[in-house]
C-alpha cells in the first residue's frame, strides 16, 4: 500500500515541476546556452529551495505567509526578479559551443540563480503552501512521521526527475540548432519571464491598493 502511495507522490512531484512557468523556461535557457550541467545545477538549486518551504508547511509558518505586507512583498521581488533575468537573457550573446560558455561560468552561479528564482517565486509558494499543505492536512491523521518524511522524498525525487529530463532535453537539442534559432528560443525565453515578473508585479500593486 505505501509503494502504491510512494509512486503517486512521485508523480505529483513531477506534475508540480512540469507546468510551463518561469523555472522551466531560465532552465531551458541556460541549457541551451551552457549546457546539461549548468542546467541541472539550476535545477538542484530550485529543488533545494522547494525542500525549504516544504519545512516551512511542515513546521506550521503558513499562516504567516497570509499576511498582505509578507505577500506583497514575495510579488515584488518576483517581479524583480524574472524580469532581471528576463532581461538579461535578451541581451545576452547566445553561443553554442560548450567549451566557451562552460568555461566563462562557474556552476555555482547556477545553482544560486536556480534557488534564489524558487525561493522568491509566488508561483512556487502558492504550489508548495498549498498544495502539499493538503497533502500533510490529509495524510497526517492517517499515517506516522517516518510514512509522511518518505512520501514528502517520493515527491522531490519526482522533482528531481523532471529537473533531469529539462537539463538533458535543452542540452541536447542545443547540438543540432543553429546559432540563429537558439537566439531566437533565448529571446523567446527572455520575454515569458518578463511576461511573468510584469504579472507577479500586477499582483502586488493590487494587494497594496485593491
């Protein structure tokens, strides 16, 4: 029955990382640009921001996230920044060859970006906090602390999977464009995360004055 259950887990992990959002485009970007390994560094780097507010829920701090001034203030720097790193990638020179872009930036960078973007995304928020808020409404009555722990791993291997599969999915096909095209999918890129900081931005300026 929890082999069952670890596998249904597994698969809402990969069903909260798979919607196209502003994650999956930065990390599409920076494999098209600098490779598999950058990419999924990236990744890792969301994932660990996504285990922090699975503690936060766990812990209890939702309701602290209620608040207009804590809410307000996610909006904002979301805004702050996809539309940063939007920007950023439409001025950006695109290169495909690995050896130079791989050398030009180090995997730390990555991994910083990749956490930073989650921690600050409200779209992460409103998917951990809620979602796997009813996951533990649900399942805590039900089932023992370790039972919740491996269902809470079965959900981030589920995430980890998917940061795999857009890590080598984006590296890969950067071997067979051209130069022209892959400036055309960064710039593409660029402007959905824009899109996306100028929404979050919307949202702000209505919890402070709507």
């Amino acid at each position: 029955m929890l082999t069952s259950a670890y596998i249904a887990y597994m698969l809402l992990g990969l069903s909260l990382a798979a919607p196209i959002g502003p994650l999956n485009a930065a990390q599409l970007n920076i494999g098209i640009k600098r490779g598999f390994f950058h990419s999924w560094v990236f990744g890792l780097g969301a994932v660990l921001a996504d285990i922090a507010y699975m503690l936060l829920v766990y812990l209890g701090v939702v309701h602290f996230l209620d608040t207009p001034f804590v809410q307000t203030f996610l909006w904002l720097f979301g805004f702050f920044v996809l539309v940063y790193t939007g920007v950023e990638s439409l001025l950006s020179n695109v290169q495909i060859k690995e050896s130079v872009t791989s050398e030009r930036e180090p995997l730390g960078r990555s991994f910083r970006s990749g956490f930073w973007m989650s921690l600050f995304n409200p779209m992460s928020i409103l998917f951990w906090l809620g979602i796997f808020g009813s996951v533990l409404a649900q399942e805590a009555a039900a089932k023992s602390a370790s039972q919740i722990v491996l269902l809470s791993l079965a959900i981030i291997i589920g995430v980890l999977v998917w940061d795999f599969t857009v890590a080598a999915t984006s590296s890969f096909f950067r071997k067979f464009l051209s130069n022209t095209l892959l400036r055309g999918i960064s710039i593409i890129s660029g402007l959905f995360l824009i899109g996306f900081g100028i929404h979050f931005g919307v949202q702000a300026v209505k919890v402070l004055f709507f």
